[in-house]
C-alpha cells in the first residue's frame, strides 16, 4: 500500500479517523478484563442487581479509601476472596463475562476462615437464565462451587453473589474461580491471575499507543 504521506507533522485524515475509532471503540468495563468487581443482590426474578465498587487502592475494590466506608461499610474484593457488606442486599459479587460463546465448567472453592458469626452465602447467578446454584457455607468451613457444561453466549455475565445471611460478623471469605473449557479442561479465565484494577482511561490508552509508533520512534 502506498504510505501516507503528511507535511509539518499533522495527521492525515485517515490517521486522525483511525485514532477517534480507537477511542471510541475502547472497552467500557471496570477492568480492561473479563472481571469486575462489585455490590448487589438477586432479585425475586433470579437476577442481579449490579453495582461496580467505585474505589481501588491498597489491592483491593471497595467503597472508599476508608474502611469500612461510609456507605458500604466492608464491602470489598481483593485478589483472593473479600467481605460481604452489613446485609443481603449488599453482598460481594464477582463477576466474569463470556468474551465468546462456548460450554464452560465454573469452579472454586468458597471458604469462610472464622469460626465467628453465622457463615455467608453464595449464589451463582447467569445475567440470560438466572440462578444456576445457590450454597452456604458455615462458619470456619468450606464449599466447592462447581457448576459444569454451561452454554454461554458472548457477552453473558456469570456473578457469584456472596452475602452476609443474617450478620456481618467475621465474614472475611476467601474465593478465586477459574473457569475452563468443558471436555477439555483449558483454562479460559482465573480471577486470581487476572485480578486487576481499573482500566486504562481510552485517550491515556491511545496516547502510549502513539509513543511506540514509528513516526514517534524515528522523529529527526
């Protein structure tokens, strides 16, 4: 293809066009992931009502700097599990959305460390055919959540709601799913090795995207 060529170092059309589609078409999640992390509860229809957690800082999501915060009290998701909030209605919920279709196996162990309060609960919750398994877990114990051969579509959440059942009491928990592909057990997702914090702003994104270009490079 015959190069563009530009005078006094101004972008040709095609150039500037290309860079507002690089903008505009960045992805709008939390994380630049598959995962994010937020607040909710299941609705009566087995849905979930998401809320991203706002704050990231000290390697965790939460409501605030502040702990506990103001408004969400412990709330909070780090690497390897989080807290539930002080009620049902503010469980930790973890989400992970299907890049592509496919049958997946979703699998993890929920453990509850403290032999304090009255344990917690989790729920699995599909965003296109609602709850697909709900387990509590006591205090001092542990659950595997296992959820095998789900057909998902591109674009479908899966969340694990976490809540505090009837108090909030030590209700530290410790959690990383993975999820494989069915039948041949390749690992599409672990929230463990993909913990990340908030995505890069899309102009921030396009501007290192520019430092590492050749006109950039080779300036005279």
């Amino acid at each position: 293809a015959r190069r563009q060529e530009r005078d006094g170092g101004e972008p040709v059309a095609v150039q500037a066009q290309a860079g507002l589609a690089f903008v505009q078409g960045a992805p709008v999640g939390q994380t630049a992931g598959a995962w994010e992390y937020g607040w909710g509860d299941v609705d009566e229809n087995g849905r979930t009502r998401f809320n991203r957690l706002p704050f990231f800082g000290k390697d965790r999501w939460s409501g605030s700097a502040d702990m506990p915060d103001a408004a969400l009290q412990w709330v909070m998701w780090t690497r390897g599990g989080g807290h539930t909030g002080a009620d049902r209605a503010h469980g930790a919920i973890l989400r992970w959305t299907a890049p592509e279709s496919g049958r997946i196996d979703y699998r993890g162990e929920l453990k509850r460390p403290s032999e304090a309060g009255d344990g917690v609960q989790a729920t699995l919750v599909s965003s296109l055919r609602g709850v697909i398994g709900s387990w509590e877990v006591p205090p001092k114990g542990g659950v595997r959540i296992a959820a095998d051969g789900i057909d998902v579509a591109e674009g479908e959440a899966l969340d694990v709601v976490v809540d505090c059942r009837e108090t909030d009491n030590s209700d530290s928990f410790q959690f990383a799913p993975r999820i494989v592909q069915t039948g041949s057990g390749q690992l599409l997702a672990s929230a463990d090795d993909e913990f990340a914090g908030p995505a890069l702003d899309p102009w921030v994104a396009y501007a290192q995207v520019l430092l590492v270009s050749n006109e950039l490079m080779f300036v005279d």
